[in-house]
C-alpha cells in the first residue's frame, strides 16, 4: 500500500531541518520548490526514496540514518575537544555515552562578560560566506567555519552560545526533509501557517477529539467541521478503509478539505468518505444536483478543479460518473444516520453554533455514542453542554489543554519563550437513552 | 465498488472493543456508568451481580437491552456503556501508574498511529495505553506490549482476549533496556515509558523497520530522564526530536451570579457553594452533570474546577528515524 | 516599626516545614496550638524570635540559619558516603561546592527493579516509630532511622525514593515557622485553605494587580472587592501610612476582611484604610449610622467583636469614639472621591457586575487614572472591557497567567503533578478626557 | 490625626513618578500613548518636539494639560498619560533583555516588597524591575541595584534622578558574584537576575539583614540554572526553597460569529478576520482597544491573541532566611 519513492503529482511535505516552517505542497516535473531560502528542483526529488536532503546546488542528495549517526559522532569528538576537557574513556559501549551526563559536556561559563558587538567578533566576512556558498560548501560546514571564526565564541555564555549556534544553523543549513503527509504534519503545518483557518485546532487537541469520540476502525461516524478537512482527514485515516465517515458540506461538493486531498489516500481509503450537502440535511432529503449552483469556490479546491479542467472532452462523462458516485455515497450516509448507524458526532467549530448542528444529528444517534464538540470559544461550548444535559446525555467534560515545546540543551534546557499557543476547548458527552426508552 | 463494503457495520469477526451491535449480549465487556467519578468495567454473565455506590445490578437485567440504557439497580439508576478506550482507561483494574487518556490521545498522533501500524510498546503497566494503542491499529496492525513482570503481561493478555483484541496483539515479558524488544526491524513506531528510557533507545532504533523508518515517543516524569533520552535519540541518529508537555485543564459549568451593589447590600454575596449540592435528590445526584441546569435560573458560565488538578504527568519526547537509503 | 518578638494576642502564620498547610491564627496565652498533628503551647513562642522552631514535647526550640547550615552539611557527609561515590575534594571553598553539578550527586537507578509491598522492605515497625517519638526523637532524626531500616531503599529508582523519603518527612517533621504574616503568606494560606471565599485570587495575580493599578506610597485608591480584605490590605501596606485605600463595604462596619486584621498594621499604616458605606455611595451621599442594622455577622470580625465585648463597660464611649472615627474617614474618602482626587479604581468581583461599580465610580475618577478589574469570569471581563471602551479607556488588557511550583531535586526535576490552579482574570485599562474635555 | 495626614496628596518634596498632580508641568516625565503596542517616554521641555507615528508633538502642546488629555499631533491623536511602573517597562529604552511586567509584579511580591524594605538587586540591566522596586519601597525604603556594566548604572541613576527616585536607590557598579553586594547584613531582599546565581547566593546570605533575615527571589531562563541554585540555597540555610513559573496569557475581544447550519450554506464562514483592520479611519486605529466595540452587532467574545505568545521567561526560585536568632 504505502509507497517508497517519491512520485510525480504527490503531495508532499517539505521542512528544513531545524526550520520553522512545514509545507505541504504537491510535486510536480519542472517544479520549483522553495522553502525557507532554499530552493531545489522537484525532478531531483522523484524517484528517491522519502526522507533527509541535503540540497547542494539545486540537487537532493539523501541522507541515511546512518550518515547522520557517523556525522553526529564527528561533531561530539570536536566538542570534546573544544570545551578542553579530558576525554572521557574512548572505549566505553554507546550505552554508556549514552547516558553521559548532560553537564559534563559544556560548563555554564562564569556569569558577567562584557559582550562587544557582534561584527568586532565575527572574523569572517559576509563574501567569504557567499564565496563558500557558491563553491557547494555545505550548511553544516558553513557553521562549523563561521564557529570558528567567532573569537570570542569560547568566552560568551553557553546561553548565548546556543543562540550563536542556532542562528548560524538557521540561515545556512541546507538540509530538507520530504516526507509523505501525515496527519500529525498537517496539523503543525496549517497551526503554524494559519490558526485561524482551522479555528486554531493543535495536534494535541485533534488526538483528544478522535481519543473522546472513539474513532476506529469500521465505525460510522457524522463529522461536521470547519477546520479545513483536518478532523475528517484524520477519522477517514482511522478508520482504514471501512466504516463511514459522514462529512457534511456545504455548497454541491464538499470544499475546503486541502488536508484531505493532501493525504495522498488509496481508493480502499477514501470509500469510507461519504460526503452529505447541508442543504439535503435541512431538506431532511436527498436533493437532485443543481448545476446552476457555483460548486467549491475556495482556494483549496482549485488545483483538483485545474486538473479535471485538462480533460475537458471527457469531462462530461467523468463528471457523471463521479456525480452518480457522489449520490451514492450521500444516500448511503443519509441512510446510516435515519435508521440510528452512526455512533459517533463530532462538530469542529468556528463559526458555526454547534446546537444548531446538535439539533440536526443528535436524536438520530444510535443510544450510547459520543459526541464531541471543538470551539475556541468557550461559552459556545457552555450552552452547548448545557443543551446536552437536556437531551440525555452523561460523561460531559469540557477540558482545554496547554501543549508547550521545551528546548533541551546540556545546560540549556526551559520551554520554548515564545510559541503559537492559541487553541480551543472540547466538549465531550455520551448520548444515553430515557428511562422511558430504555426498557 | 467499495462504498458497500465500507458500512457494514455488524461482522461476525470483529472484536468484542471493535464491534457495533444494538443490544448486549452475554460475554460482551460494558461499562456500568455509576457517577462521572465512577465507572465499571463487567464482563456480562448470567448468574452474576454487580455491586456498586447504588446497590446491586443483576447481570440477567442488562442482556438483551440497549447499549446506552439507563437501569434501575437497587439503590438508584446507572447506564450501561459500550466500551471505548477512553471509557476502559477510566475503568480499569490498575495496577501502577497509568497513562490518562490526554497523554493517551496525544501519543497516538505522535507515534502516527492508524489501522495497520506496528508499535512497540514498554512498560505494559496496567495496559490503559496497550488499549488504545491496540484499538487505533485494528484490524491489520500490530502491537507488541512488552513489561518485567510477567503478572502485568498476563493480565493485559487476558484483558486483550475479552475485549477481542488478541489477534492484534502480542504481550512480551522483556526487559527492553537489557535485551531489546521482541521484535527487530519491523514496527512503525517505538513508545517508551521505563525509568531510564535512555537504556532503550538504541533497542528502539533496532525494532523499527530499516525500509519505512519510524516514530519514536518517550514519556518521562523528569527532565533529567528527558536530557538523557534526547543525547541517546541523537546519537542513535533520531532526528526532529522534540520534546513537548501536554497539561489539560478541566471545567466545570455553573450558573452565575451577578450582583449589583444594592443586591449585594441588601442579600450579600450568596455565591453559588461548589458543595451545596446536598439538597438534591438521589435522582439528580445519579450523574454528576446535572448541577446547574435543573434550575437553570442564571446563566451557565465555566469555572476550573476541582481547583486542584494534575499540572504534570510526564514530558514526551518525540523524533523520527529515517529509513536507511542506500546513496544514490 | 517592626517587633522582633512574638507576642501575646498577635496573629501570626504557623506552618510545618514541608507542610502543606500555612495556618494564619491569634496566639493568645494557654492556647493549644494545632498544626497537621503537631502540637505545642502559644505560651511557649511568646517572647522569642520570629523564625523556625523545633517542636519537642509541646515545647517551641528555636533554630538558627547557622544550625540549619551545619545540619545540612553533615547530611550531605552522609549522602556523599551513602552514595558510595569518592568524596570529592573535601578542601574546596563554599563557592565551588555550591557549584556540584545535580547529577553528580544521585544517579538514577537502572531500570525495570520489580518493587514488593512497602510492609515487608520496612523494618522499623510502626510501634517503635511510636516509642521513639515518645522519647522525644526528632522528625529527622526518626526519618534517618527509617529510611536506615528500608533494606531496599538503594535499589529504588530515585524517583521512589525522592517520593519516600517525602512522603517520611511529612509524616514526622517537628519543625515549624512561625512568622509575621505578609500578603504573600497570607494570600496562600486563604488560596489554599478555600479558594472559593477568596475568589480563587492567587499571589501572583493579586501582585499583578497592585502593579497595573500602579500603588505606591502616597496614593489614593478606590477599592471594592469580594476577597476578604486581601486586596485592600495589599493597597494598605503599599501606601506605608500616607493616602488613601478607600475600601466600599457592605453594612455599616467593614466586615468579611480578614486579611486586614491579621496583619497587624500599627496605626500609622492603618489611618490609610478608609471604609465608605455601599449605602452612602448608593445614596449619593453621607448617611448617618443606623444601629438598628446588624453589623457584620460573618465570622472574621467575631475574634474582633469579641475583644469588644470584654471591655462593656466602656463600650459605649469607646463606640462613639470609633463611629466618630469611621464617620470622619468615611466623610475624608467621599470627598476624595467627588473632588476627583482619586487615581485607581480597583475590582475584584467574585459575585459583583464590575460594570455596576463602573457605573458609580469610573466617572469621579481623575483622568489618566488606572482601572483593574479581578473577576474568575472571562465573561464579565468581556462585558466590563466593551463598556470601558464606550467609556474613553485605552490601553486595554486581558490576561490570566499560569503559575505552576517546581520540584527540583537532583535528578527528578519536574512540574510539581498536581496543584492548585484555580485562577481569575485581570482587565486593566487607563481613563482618558474625551476630545472635548482634554482643552 | 493620622488621617489628615494621610490623604494630603500634593507635596513639594515628593518625586516625579510619585506624585499626582493635575496638570503637567515642565520637567515631568509623562507617558505619550500613541498605540497600545507604541507608547513612549519623554521630558517635557519647551522647545522639543516629539516624533511618533502619527506626525509631531511639540511639547509646548503638553505643558498645562491636564494627564489623560488626548493632543493632537500633526497625523493624529495621541493620549498623555502619567507615568508608571508598568507604563514605563513598556516605554523605557532597552539596553538589555528586560523584566516585563508580569515577572515584576510577582518579584514584588516574593520579596515582601513594601514601603520601607531595603533590597539589592543584581543586575541593574535597563531598569524596569528597578523602578517597580524602587516605586514600592518609597519613601523609606532603598534599593541597592548592582551591574558589571557602568553604562547601564549610569543610565538607570540618571533616569531615578529624572524621575525622582534618587534619593531611595544607589546604582553601583559592582560583580555580585564575586565581590558580593553593596551592603552586607542590612536588606530584606535579594534579587537575582545572573547568569550563574548559585555564584552569588552566598552574597546574598551576607547582603541581608541577620537580626530581620530576608528573602531570596532569583530568576534564571534555563532549569539548570535553577538546579545548581537550589543546592546553592540550601547550603547556605535558605529555606522555603520553592521554584516557581508564571506564564502569562492575553485576549483580545473580537465580536463572536454564531451561524446555523442554514446561514452557513448560504453566506460561508464569513469570520471576522483578525487583519480586516483595513477599513479603518485612522481615528479608530488610533487606539488598538476599538475594533470590535465600533459596531457591536454581535456578542463581544474573547480569543487568545496573538497566537503566538511569550511561553516561558524564567523560573523564579524564592527562599527565606530566617534571622541569626541567639539560642535561648
């Protein structure tokens, strides 16, 4: 099933090691790909296996785990050497320098150094740099030379040391990671990108949604969400091809779902995806298609729609496959939810009131299933609860979460001091049946 | 045409955690749901009773009824549940330190766990992250749940029999810090949760599969068990290793009140006691959610509540191993 | 200014080292003072130091920092041999020992070590701890002996033992504080002895309040609060005995203030704290004294009342003496307040609309005042924020702020697992003229 | 009678930063508030000219005005404000890394900070932290504040003189971690803010008053810090060691979005974006606070903002030396 090199019309997603960005982006011939200052050609990428980069002058050389390994067994040597200590016996297992005690590598240097300006210390010159650049030295040669050339580097506190270092690593390194999209991926990459547009959904709180509601495999669940596809993505990939995620959309197809697209998912996968138009869901029916109708006029959709727009002689008849594919995929999710087989509700809000949806799926669950509502805003979520109590439903927690990345460095080591920490609130409740029904 | 297959929802094969019928049947796991504090975790079985905070259930009573029912035992009413991980993680027989369901949730998404991946797994514990881990790969995946001491295995492995769940499964008593884990290049991701993970790690880059690579997560109370798991990832060639901490808050709903300063002159401040739920009646009482909204006078507002909460369970510490390519 | 000694009739804080209590109480002669199991005689600290006490047989033996300084180093002597590590140079300076990496001193056990019962590693059995406390073994001493007579102590994992080795001391430490209060003490011991009556206000916010509001010497204060006299007491100490804390109460005394009195402020310090009748303020002016009104039932000002009653006899005059008192200040106050001479309105709602004491104070505030406003709602600050705004206010803020204890032990440094987090929100904001008043 | 003395709010000798008077003389230092995020710090005096993002201030403009008046420049509004601590953390011209206000406040209040305290700080850095010390203290107290850079020293004594807290401060220029404090046995706090603190602690030991004791707050970024610290403290017979950490987060209040499924089919999910500031009049933007409340069509509701937010400073461990007390 999974593939092993990278093809042509993938989505991918690109990084720089140590970077701040994560795109997802879709490969195809001729293809420029440009992340963070580095820039390589997409033809380079096809055919290679998925993992680590290094991009010297346009071209992907991969790199093995192993390579990693040998080069991060250099560069702990010429540490050694350079913090002037006695080397610690050379003979030991790697188990034991593994467990090579974090403050015997670099000393907290004494406190009250005068700094002096950033140039006076820095003795190579902007052209030798570009110079060096421009003869393929690599990122992480660059940096071990400009170390060097910073004289007072050995003087200046390791705090700032680490900061020296991760600047110089920043602008120079030259390694990209392209990796096959991942839920977990997508999920940094749009937080990080635009919090906004998936109504500020975190990883961590995209695993308490599918934790909450139960999802796996071969169960039928109602999604509605604003969150770019994200949580439909994410039930679609646990639900392995069977079972029934029921996704309501708006408009005549279902739109602004870019991380469903970008998962690169097999047909056995995707035949779980049943789309459901909200205009047949208020309808309480299953509506003819309107043509008239503008279908998906959102940015995500748009590289699918350039792609049918090719085949315009066969377009007709492919459309009316898909469309007779598309009907039936939404009478059978309808059906599912009217005769109560779905067991799971999951609203991702933003602006939508999550009652209003409530009031459209709930009574229509089968007795036991879950429910579980995300909304950055949390009164949104305490009338919701409060609507949930009133219609027989227990277990109700509402919970946020605070997710915090910490740099660890020998002598180094505290939370990140600035990170994205926007996120929202879960509300989550299991449906129970009346006394009077439940005999 | 694989829409049909896809909602079939009701298989003779699928496990007794993964399955979706209607009505309970004997021999079937559910969750006897007393209060929110408290929930029970009983195999149904003719002849047996369940004994709880509202008196006795008999097992005969819960056959044949639905999945969400409300029943009379013979001291007040409960619900019987189907299972779900994050029900089991609330109602399991612990016998250590378990992993909660927030840590639970986020460990699968950092292992990328889906129908058909590999993990590796130690310490078992009391298996409340076996579970899940378990319930995320079914029905083509595997997990191999590996802990010292052969009773926790043992138990997990009966646990994974009732619950359906033993064909994906495969409980090991191994020492992985000495001898390394069950299997060697193979599994997708590798969770660690041992006191000195850092003994592991190069065990873990042995057990993930040398073609697709794979994800690594530890979890560690302390941040000295982290700065040593982060040298040894590193030097076991791991990279994009991040550490990140999850602290959930919880909150609670309750009516507001507010004054103006002549009521408050007048009446003083009557806030709403968090305790002064004693007037309610066992019927009220018998979930713990129903507080504010069966006199919904004022409007409802969110407080942290219980004032005191967990702010720290472990660090996780994540990272990557890439497949090895051969240079090209 | 400051007493040296502990006297009769003073409040003061107890708590046991370790402990998790921190107990505000009067000490008064033959009182019995009670403190999670520990018991000594007030009688027994009066006249001595303010500072830590060794309780031993109900008695209080002062300890000095010199003592707790050897103590610690002949500890650390035997966990250096306990450790079984080579001393390390014994002749160093104070300042370079200080400097011993963490991980030098306890290594983390291997492992994977199977535990058994906690009854059959422990030796000491529970009668002879109870022997020795009677003859008058000392907390440590007692825990030293146990943690002697765990024969699996050292094959712990650290982790256990740091849990052990606590959960002994608490168990059997004799020693305790006793202290003059502060706001910093005070505001934990009420935070974590019923957060509710106090709002759920924490020191730290309490601290970010004073420093918004911008109190110092010399200012004059408008406050209404909800936190038992925390808060103006805080402004009160600010102000050291010059400007005003004008403190709105309900009834005709100020009551439900606790926190003001047990500080023991002289009268100086005091003279600042000005209470102003609601009714007054609601009538728009001064009223005279209704006796026929029960003053304050709440039972912070029974201890206070009770000293009254002693003296009947003079009561009367005495109580003219007072109300004169409280009406002259009270008069003071609502000047200060119609003259707009005051610079701060502050908050702390726990059941109040902030926005009903908007409402009569905001207006008679000088220009360029500070406005903050406490309140456990996000909610009510949200309300109070858009009428602040309709009311010529800038520079608008909203925050809460987490704050969380470490534990930091060698080798098993970690967030404390559980705390008190319970918490409210600030608004702070300045008053500015309006276009047409600011010539 | 305390009280009239109590309430006399316009003193000849008190000090710029500490005194409330009406209107603005020349001489003051006032506050000019030109956006939330832009405010800045000046010295009235005829003459000058102030340059902000909307246009040119003249400072004859401002001398008998009344604070809080709103001015116009020569390309919008601006507000003057009296100055404060917070205000002047917010303006003061950085020299180094400084304390916000979140981090002072609690300091503040670790160090039992009120009139009359005697503290030493340690460094001086670009002073925000040594106001809010100094404003706290007045009028009888006095802060010793120490840095190794005399530049810095000299700038912070030359902004206590502008703004009137010389008399209760000396800046000295001193390494604390090895020559020690200023002052031995007189204070009743230390501050730390150093890069290697546990140098200092002994220092601190001697700095503060051995008949009153004191308290120990230090700030350090990095746990490792903290960790040698610790052990610092307690060998110098600190106790109540405790190590704490405030993370401060803001709002902002935007107007909430609420659609049904039908409002949602037909127009979108026209959120209100957080950039559509475009449309505004300059005279709205002039302060950042009116955005939503122009046009309040829907329910104010509040929003982490910005997203990405300060997560950590430093911890602050604060300790207690008790009192070199005789043994009785």
């Amino acid at each position: 099933m999974d593939q092993k090199v990278i093809e042509n019309g993938e989505y991918l997603i690109v990084q720089k090691v140590d970077g701040e960005q994560i795109r997802v982006m879709r490969f195809t011939p001729k293809q420029k790909i440009l992340i963070e200052k580095l820039k390589f050609d997409a033809d380079n990428a096809f055919g290679k296996p998925y993992g680590l980069f290094e991009i010297v002058g346009g071209d992907c050389i991969p790199m093995t785990a192993q390579k990693l390994r040998d080069e991060i067994e250099e560069q702990d040597a010429a540490l050694s050497v350079m913090s002037k200590k006695e080397d610690l016996t050379t003979g030991d297992s790697v188990d034991s320098s593994c467990e090579e005690k974090p403050s015997e590598r670099v000393v907290i240097a004494p406190s009250a150094l005068k700094l002096e300006p950033e140039q006076k210390r820095q003795k190579l010159v902007q052209d030798e740099v570009l110079e060096m650049k421009k003869q393929g030295t690599t990122g992480n040669e660059l940096v071990a030379k400009l170390v060097e050339g910073s004289a007072s580097f050995n003087t200046r506190t390791t705090y700032s040391q680490s900061k020296y270092i991760k600047r110089k690593s920043k602008k120079h390194s030259d390694r990209v990671l392209i990796l096959r999209p991942t839920i977990r991926l997508l999920a940094k990459s749009y937080y990080m990108k635009d919090p906004d547009r998936i109504a500020m959904l975190r990883n961590d709180q995209l695993g308490l949604i599918l934790q909450m509601a139960g999802i796996h495999h071969s169960k039928n669940v109602i999604v509605f969400e604003q969150n770019l596809g994200l949580i439909t993505s994410a039930i679609i990939e646990r639900l392995g091809g069977k079972g029934a995620c029921i996704h309501i959309h708006r408009g005549a197809i279902a739109q602004s779902i870019p991380c469903v697209h970008s998962m690169n998912y097999d047909e056995q996968t995707l035949s779980t995806f049943l789309p459901v138009r909200i205009g047949c869901v208020l309808a309480g029916k299953q509506l003819p298609y309107d043509n008239q109708r503008k279908n998906g006029t959102d940015e995500e959709d748009l590289d699918v729609r350039a792609a049918d727009v090719k085949e315009l002689t066969a377009e007709e008849e492919e459309a009316l496959v898909r469309r007779n594919d598309r009907l039936a995929k939404e009478k059978l999710a309808m059906d599912l939810i009217e005769n109560g087989q779905t067991h799971s509700l999951i609203i991702g809000s933003r602006t939508i009131d999550p009652i209003n949806v409530l009031e459209q799926f709930y009574h229509k669950l089968a007795p036991a299933s879950t429910i579980v509502i995300y909304s950055p805003h949390l009164n949104v979520l305490v009338e919701s609860y409060e609507w949930l109590v009133k219609n027989y439903a227990i277990n109700l927690n509402i919970t946020n979460q605070m997710c915090r990345v910490l740099q660890v460095l020998p002598d180094r080591t505290h939370p990140l001091m600035s990170q994205h920490i926007a996120g929202g609130h879960i509300l989550s409740a299991i449906k129970v049946l009346s006394a009077e029904n439940s005999s | 045409m694989p829409v049909q297959q896809a909602i079939s929802v009701d298989e003779k094969d699928t496990a007794s955690f993964l399955k979706y019928d209607d009505r309970i049947q004997e021999g079937d796991t559910v969750i006897v749901y007393v209060t929110y504090g408290q929930t029970l975790s009983i195999i149904v079985k003719r002849g047996q009773t369940c004994m709880m905070k509202y008196g006795a259930l008999r097992h005969e009573f819960i056959i044949g009824k639905r999945y969400g029912c409300r029943l009379s035992a013979t001291a007040g009413y409960v619900y019987i549940l189907r299972p779900s991980s994050e029900l089991w993680t609330r109602s399991l027989p612990r016998r250590t330190q378990i992993l909660y369901t927030a840590d639970c949730a986020v460990i699968l998404q950092l292992l990328d766990c889906k129908p058909g991946s590999v993990i590796c797994e130690s310490g078992t514990g009391s298996g409340s992250l076996s579970h899940a881990i378990a319930m995320s790969i079914a029905p083509n995946g595997h997990l191999y749940t590996h802990d010292i001491d052969e009773t926790r295995t043992k138990k997990v492995e009966q646990e994974f029999r009732e619950h359906g769940l033993s064909e994906i499964t495969t409980p090991v008593v191994q020492n992985v810090c000495t001898d390394g884990f069950f299997v060697t290049n193979s599994c997708d991701g590798v969770f660690l949760d041992v006191p000195a993970p850092w003994e592991a790690i190069k065990h873990a880059a042995n057990a993930i599969s040398r073609s697709r690579g794979g994800r690594l997560v530890s979890f560690s109370p302390c941040i000295e068990q982290v700065q040593r798991a982060c040298l040894a990832m590193r030097k076991c060639g791991f990279i994009q290793i991040e550490t990140i901490e999850v602290v959930p808050t919880t909150y609670k709903i309750v009516s507001q009140h507010r004054q103006t300063l002549a009521d408050f002159e007048e009446a003083g401040d009557a806030y709403p006691k968090t305790e002064d739920s004693r007037r309610k009646r066992k019927l009220d009482a018998e979930n713990g959610e129903s507080l504010s909204c069966q006199a919904p006078i004022r409007k409802g507002t969110s407080i942290v509540f219980p004032y005191q909460q967990p702010t720290h369970t472990g660090y996780l510490t994540h990272a990557t191993l890439m497949p090895e390519t051969p240079d090209l």
